[in-house]
C-alpha cells in the first residue's frame, strides 16, 4: 500500500505498520518522538580510573534519583506516586553494588551500567506480572544514568507545541504520567505490551495506543500519521478519506460519552456497566465517569511496595476513601490476589517451583491466616465508619468448601455480601454448588482461560490459546451463568474481555448480568448493549457456542450484529 515516497522518512508514504492496539479510537496528526535512550559505544574500553568510575556511577544514580523526587515534590496524584517510585529503583543497592562490582572486575564503565541493569531486568520478568511491569522503569533509569556518564541530557517528552501523535521505543510510567494530555493525540510504542502501563494510562484517560509497532522509531518529527487504535495500525501520510471516517468515529466516541443511563440491552434488559480499579486515585478518576461503581477493586495493588502485611487501620483508611469516592454505588472488593504472577514481599512464597498452581490468592490463608483475617476487619471498618457496604470477594476457589469457608469468615467479620471469584475450571464446572452458598460470583476470564487451557498467560507466544473466545473458556462461563440464571445469584465478569463490546453482547446473552472493565470502555458496551435486543444477545452467544475455534466464534458474532454499529466501531 504505497502512496508515494516521503524522501526524508524511514519509511515509504502510505505505508500502514501494524501493532496491538489498545481502545478503539482513531486520530491523525503529526509525530512527536521522544529521543531514543543512549548506548554504551561497543568499542568501549575499561576505565583507567576505577575509583573515579564507581565515583562517577554512584553520582549519577543519586542525581538520578534527586531529580525524579524533586519532581515528584512538584506533582500530585498519580504522577507523584510514579516519580518517587522510580526514584526508588535509581537508589537501589543491590543494583549499584552490583555495577561497581563488575567494574572492579573490569567491565568498562557504561557497558557495567547497562548490562547490570538488564540482568535486573531479566529477574523482573521472570518473576512476571507487576515486576515485569517494572522493566520499563528500570530502563528508564538506566537511560537517565547512561545519559548523566556520557555528558548528555536526561531523555525527556517533547515539548508539544500542538497536538501530536507520541513516538517512543518505549514510555515508562514516570514519562507516561509527565506528558501533556491535552495535547496529545494518541500514543504509539515499538516495545511494551496492552498490558503495560503506557496502555493503561492511555487507556485511563480515552487516548489511542497502539503498542508494539516495529519499525514506527523509523518516523520522523512533524510526519503526518494516521493511527487506529482498533485495527492497531499506524498509516503514513493518510488521505483526506481516512482523516474524514477518523473524525467520525472520535466524534461517535466523544458523544457516547455523554451517555450516563445505566447499562440495558435495546429492550430493557439491565446489564451493569462497573469499573476495575486498584488505587484510591483510580477510585476518584473512576467516580468521575458515568458507570454504576467498581466491579473489581484490586486490593494487592495497593501493597505492592509494602514489604510487611500492612495494618488493619491503615486498610480501613484507603477502603473508606474509595468507598466515600463512589457516593454509594456499588463497590466489589477483591481480597488481596496475591502470589504467583502477583508478588507481594509479604506474601509470596519463595520455594514454588508451580508458583500458578500453589499458595496464592485465598490459599495463602493456609499458611499466614492473619492476612485474611486483617483484611477483612479493615473491611468492616470501613463500612461501618463510612456506613456503605462493600460487596466482597475471595480469588481462586476451587471448591465449595473453600466458597463456604470464606463465606463464614467474611459474614462473620461483618461483611454483608459475599461472593467468590470463578477462575479456576473446577469452579465454574461446580458452579450450581458454589452458588448455594455465597451472595454472588465474579468471573475472571484471564485466569480461566489460563487454567482451562494450561496456557501461561504471560507467555505471549501462547496468546491464541489464551483468547477469551476460545469455545471451552466460552462454554465454562456460560455454564456459571446457567447457574446464576438457575438459582437468581448476581454473576459478573470483570476479566477484560468485558471490554471487548462484541464479547459484551456474548456474556449479556449467557446471562451474565455485570460486567466490569476498564472505565473508558464503559462507554463503547453501553452502546453496543443498547443496540440489541437480549433475544439477539442470546442468539449471538449460541452462535460462539457453536463455533469450533475461537477466530470462527468471535467471526459468527461479528457477522450478525447490526451493520451500522459495526461500522461505526470498526468492528
């Protein structure tokens, strides 16, 4: 698909890179590309002076690290809670101690820097999840020290003097959280995942991001692009036909927005529209926005610097906070999820070779049933200081004795309703039975389809087998949803595939009566909702029922929704 060739571009005019989109709007602008981290020279030599050099690493770290704290000083909200976090990280002894070691060793000074860092890295994904996260923020770090050691400036965002279309290899949270929203377009990445925190970000605050873009570094400044967050796309130079249905489809998107009715199918049929969140901040952002309160409330990510069981005073204190932020509506907490691919220092068990399969989530009650027990009595604090009552559930149960057993302890504690999330296969095959003792069940659908198809889900290779439209993930949640249906018991979905507004229509149709998503997609599953009858709902989720793979289930659903709509959303 060429246009023509732009001389000064990387790039052949016309050209559409393809990556992984996140959201579904669409913009066209011009490039702001962030400056590219500087590298060690390969013909580097080791330092004559090593004492200098540890002198000159040390230095650099801690001026690193003054600088994103003073920063942090000037900023607020979520912003400061990013820049003092990666300011930890730039003050990290084992880190530092580690680079002076290799330098002692004989490594050159900047190649020690680097490789150090990326070892560091490399630990962080393998112990996945959050700290995998976290590689960003420590390459960051090492971008801002290398730059320090090589007489350069700090890699910092561009200063947008109009509203711009942001290049990067990568953003990390600190560069993410400090960039000027209002003038920015969309946001496009050749590293990072949809699950970074660039994407969430960008998610957060309704701004197209397309990640993983290889090639898009071969931009230049001031180039005129066209990015569809829903097709995940990047096109160069785009016609005057792509800029007119863009603008369209953003104008769609902004009027959806004004949309505040509680979710509905066409006819009536009510389907809560929540929001996931896992910080006070994301709380107050979240209230803002029209839904009907939080339908997961990741309680882990609130600890995730902690490295002692944090105090029951100081829970009850954030719980009331995001409480008091949704004026009443309903809120579901999660119990702490933590183990596994979700570390916390108080919590994970070192000695796990299966670290998926063992002491995570509710079963960390076996070994250190305090934590359990303190959680829930900040729980009850907050409800009876706040007078709201949460609704409150436990992470993988896998039988209706552990259903029953922390159905006791949490009424026991005081909690009024109490549910249990269904993401492991033998959950949901005893669903009818697990719904007889508890108030209510949440579906995680990424760890459901992670179980259910013995599929790391951190694996990206692994990806096909993980998509939530896989007929046995598919046939599992409509086997919970038959039991909620059965027995009048509230079930909910608050995996991401909530968001996808084509899987919306599916799980309304199985008889799942919330879903809970990222707040900016609240709005796309609100019109897709209204748009179709239940009757339709229902039809649409047999026809994934029939299917015989996941890219033949999602085709049969997307071929019988109503063409306008499909057009509109880029479905």
């Amino acid at each position: 698909m060429t246009a023509g060739t732009t001389a000064e571009a990387g790039v052949t005019a016309g050209t559409v890179l393809q990556g992984v989109g996140v959201g579904r709007g669409a913009v066209a602008g011009p490039v702001a590309r962030v400056s590219s981290v500087p590298k060690p020279p390969s013909d580097e030599k080791p330092p004559a002076d090593k004492d200098k050099a540890k002198a000159d690493v040390t230095a650099a770290f801690v001026a690193v690290a003054t600088g994103l704290r003073e920063r942090a000083a000037e900023s607020s909200g979520t912003l400061a809670t990013v820049l003092s976090a990666t300011a930890l990280m730039a003050e990290d002894k084992a880190l530092i101690k580690d680079i002076l070691k290799r330098i002692d060793g004989g490594e050159p000074t900047l190649t020690a820097v680097d490789r150090s860092v990326e070892g560091f890295c490399d630990m962080f994904k393998s112990l996945g999840d959050y700290l995998a996260e976290r590689v960003t923020d420590l390459r960051s770090v090492r971008g801002r020290v290398l730059a320090r050691l090589m007489g350069l400036a700090e890699p910092e965002m561009p200063d947008l003097s109009v509203p711009s279309v942001i290049v990067a290899e990568d953003l990390a949270p600190a560069d993410t959280a400090a960039l000027d929203l209002a003038k920015v377009l969309a946001v496009v990445t050749e590293l990072g995942g949809p699950t970074s925190h660039t994407a969430i970000i960008a998610g957060q605050h309704g701004i197209p991001c397309v990640v993983r873009v290889t090639g898009v570094m071969a931009l230049k400044d001031g180039q005129q692009v066209a990015v569809d967050a829903a097709a995940g796309t990047i096109e160069l130079d785009p016609s005057q036909e792509t800029r007119q249905l863009f603008t369209d489809r953003s104008e769609l998107l902004r009027s959806l927005e004004d949309n505040t009715a509680p979710g509905a199918t066409s006819d009536g049929y009510p389907v809560q529209l929540l929001a996931n969140i896992g910080q006070v901040e994301d709380a107050k952002r979240a209230a803002k926005r029209a839904n009907e309160g939080v339908g997961l409330f990741r309680t882990e990510v609130l600890f995730l610097d902690s490295q002692d069981a944090p105090p029951r005073e100081g829970q009850a204190k954030t719980y009331a906070e995001v409480l008091r932020a949704f004026e009443g509506r309903k809120v579901v907490v999660r119990t702490l999820d933590a183990g596994a691919d979700k570390p916390l220092a108080f919590a994970t068990q070192p000695d796990e070779e299966n670290p998926a399969l063992g002491v995570r989530g509710y079963r960390l009650g076996r070994i250190t049933p305090a934590l359990m027990e303190t959680q829930l009595g900040a729980l009850a604090d907050a409800q009876e200081e706040t007078g709201i009552y949460p609704w409150v559930m436990a992470p993988m149960i896998a039988t209706k004795a552990e259903a029953q057993a922390f159905a006791d302890q949490a009424r026991a504690a005081g909690i009024r309703t109490v549910g249990v999330m269904i993401e492991v296969p033998s959950a949901a095959v005893r669903a009818e039975q697990i719904v007889e003792v508890v108030d209510f069940v949440s579906i995680g659908t990424n760890d459901l389809a992670q179980y259910t198809m013995a599929a790391d889900r951190l694996r990206g290779e692994l990806a096909d087998l993980l998509n939530p439209w896989q007929p046995a993930v598919l046939e599992l949640v409509a086997r919970v949803a038959a039991a909620g249906t059965k027995s009048g018991t509230p079930v909910g979905v608050c995996g991401e595939s909530a968001a996808d507004p084509l899987m919306a229509l599916v799980l309304a149709g199985f008889g799942v009566s919330s879903l809970s998503m990222s707040p900016a997609a609240v709005a796309t599953a609100r019109y897709m909702l209204s748009k179709h009858t239940m009757d339709w709902c229902r039809a649409l989720a047999a026809a994934a029922l029939e299917a015989d793979s996941a890219e033949e289930a999602r085709a049969n659903v997307v071929g019988r929704i109503d063409q306008k709509v499909r057009q509109l959303l880029a479905l």
